[in-house]
C-alpha cells in the first residue's frame, strides 16, 4: 500500500461490507488513523490519494480509464443525500480538478447493503498528462464519526482496456472460513484433546469472476500450517471440488461448501495431537489456486490466509468491529446481554477484554454491571 498511497486516513480491512470484488477493501469511515473521530461537522472525512503516475508518455486518445467498485454503507449505516464521495485527477499545474462525484442515499435498512457498483472515468483532457500525475478519493461527511460508511475495491488506472469492468481475473473475496466450531480463538489446553468437536470439517470459499465469461479454476489446494512450531500439514485436498464447483460464472459472487475428506479430517487432527504444548500456537488456514488464464497483477488475490489463535482467551469475534449490538427501547433497569464460551477442562477466569469503538461520541459517563454466570443462566 505504501508504494501506491500517500495518506492512511482509511481503514483497510476484510469484513466492513459483504461480497467486495475482491479480498479486501478501504473503508471511509469518518475516524482518523487512531480510531478516534474526526472533530468535524460536516466537511471533508477520509482521504486516499495516489502517489505520482508518470503519465507524459501517454495522450488523450490512448484510452487511459481510473476504475474502481464502490459500496455505501456496508455493516455501517447509509452516507445522506447531503454526504458524497468524489474523484479528484491533478493537473500540469498542481491543481485538483473534480472528475465524479458520488452522492449518498436514504433510508436504506439496517439489514439492506448496497452492492459495490463499477466506476469508470475517462483522464481524456491534455492537463493530465505529465510526469506526476495523480488522481485522489475524498468523501464529506456530516458529522464525523463512525457510521456512514463508503466502502472502495478494486481501483485500477490502465490505457487501452476500454471502460468496462472485464479483468483477466478470477479473485478471492473473502479470507478462509474459521476451522473451529464455535470460536475464533481458544486456549491450547482447552483444544487439545477435544479437536474433533472443536474442529469442523466444512470449509467454505468465496470467489468472483472478472473475465466476461465463464472459467474454471486450474488447480487449488487447502494448506494448514501450525506458525509457532514451524509445522506444515501438507493437506492434499482442493478448495473446490474439481469439477463443476469449480466452474465461477462471470460477473456473480459464488460460494463454495467444501466437506474435507474423512481421511484428511482425521490426519489433521493426528497432525494437531502431536504438536506440544506451551507457547501459543497459531494454525494458519491458507486456500490458493491457480487459473490459467490470468495475467500480471491480478494473480495477487489467488491466496488468502487465516489465522486462529490458540493462547489464553477465548473469543467469538474475529478482532475487527463491524456490528453494533445494542438493546432497543432500553430504559436503564436491568436489561442483560449473554454471551456463552465452554470450557473443555477446569480454568479460572482471570480477566474480560472489551473494545469499545468509537462510534457514539463520548461513553465515559455510562456505566454497566459485568456478570460472570458459571454453568447456566438459571441462577445468579
């Protein structure tokens, strides 16, 4: 990322809207590099700008196009009529000079998310074309804060491909699916022992096809790798099954279910058994394939990687703050939240980690009881 943007104002992440084009996305979301909300009313939020494009080499009639995927809102909530997102190209003279604006919407449901739709603008004006070209995404918020979302993928500057959104690409749009059951992480000593009920032996992979029809993936492969010990299980089974599963339609996001062998199932809970206690481990899930057909760059998003720590919590979520949870028409007299981790072996509860984002302004006034229920809720 360093070697293509200037400034860290948006948040780079894999989780704060569904079905991007491809794994990862940058989200414009109203908080500086820190997490803390911007002091605005309204004005300019996020900013991610481009560094220097030699662009003297080219003319305006060679077909030069800046595309990206866009999505408002996500696991956010809608930027306003009044919000917006715009494009900016600099020119010979080091002025910025508005290419598009994007405006936002209304009323959309909490439980509704926008698709990210395909951009494409023309840099067909002689201005643009010297030696530090660049071109920037800024959206205007009213007010700062954590909430109106805009979610950017794919951004591509190219000559010669025309406007549309046909890629020599085949991607991954989301990481692996978590191996555990229940948790994203856990303690070893709660793991070891029980990996065939904590294990689960569905994997699932999430895929979208840029070319302008069909293609199949060539090869792949599941690969599990313990990061502490240095062990590598050298699984032998595909993402997909090799045959009409991995055929990706053009232009839809696709879902696979992949049942893992019995077989390998259980040669990855032998290969677990064996590693040692101790130190925490990681388990790395990595899927990757291969499509013949792709070209240069777009080979980038052929793997995605998962981490699952085992050390001395455990936790439902996967680290990053993408849902609220929150009780409606509350009244501040005894309403409860719930959350339930079993434990495998006998352990003393030490400590509770919470994060609180910064999403509603200051909260240091509020105040809530913890409670820790042991066995069942039926009691106090």
């Amino acid at each position: 990322a360093e070697q293509r943007w200037l400034d860290k104002d948006v948040f780079v992440n894999n989780t704060l809207a569904p079905n991007p084009p491809s794994i990862g996305m940058a989200t414009f979301d109203g908080l500086d590099r820190r997490g803390r909300t911007l002091d605005i009313f309204e004005g300019k939020g996020d900013q991610l700008t481009s560094k220097a494009i030699d662009l003297s080499g080219y003319s305006p009639n060679q077909g030069v196009f800046l595309k990206f995927y866009l999505a408002p809102k996500g696991y956010g909530l809608e930027p306003e009529k009044v919000d917006s997102f715009t494009v900016e190209f600099r020119n010979k003279d080091r002025e910025w000079v508005r290419a598009g604006t994007i405006l936002g919407m209304e009323d959309v449901p909490l439980d509704s998310f926008p698709p990210f739709l395909f951009y494409s603008l023309p840099v067909d004006q002689s201005e643009f074309f010297h030696s530090a070209f660049q071109f920037r995404f800024t959206n205007y918020v009213s007010p700062g804060g954590f909430g109106d979302l805009w979610h950017l993928d794919y951004v591509r500057l190219a000559a010669g491909e025309g406007s549309s959104n046909d890629f020599e690409d085949l991607a991954f749009t989301q990481p692996p699916s978590n191996v555990l059951r229940q948790n994203t992480a856990m303690p070893w000593w709660h793991f070891s022992g029980f990996e065939a009920q904590e294990l689960t032996d569905t994997l699932y992979s999430h895929f979208f096809n840029h070319f302008p029809d069909e293609r199949a993936i060539t090869n792949s492969a599941v690969d599990f790798r313990e990061l502490t010990t240095g062990t590598d299980f050298n699984q032998g089974f595909t993402v997909t099954e090799m045959n009409e599963e991995n055929k990706m339609p053009p232009k839809v996001h696709q879902v696979r279910q992949r049942i893992i062998p019995s077989s390998k199932f259980a040669d990855l809970i032998q290969s677990l058994q064996a590693i040692p206690g101790g130190a925490p481990r990681v388990l790395e899930t990595s899927y990757v394939f291969s499509q013949t057909s792709q070209t240069g760059g777009f080979m980038v998003n052929d793997t995605v990687r998962l981490h699952t720590v085992f050390d001395n919590y455990f936790a439902h979520d996967d680290g990053t703050a993408e849902w609220q949870i929150f009780v409606k028409f509350a009244s501040g007299s005894g309403e409860q939240l719930a959350t339930k981790y079993t434990a495998n072996v006998e352990d003393t509860l030490r400590a509770v980690q919470f994060m609180f984002p910064h999403v509603n302004g200051d909260i240091e006034s509020q105040v809530f009881n913890l409670k820790v229920w042991v066995g069942s809720l039926d009691s106090e």
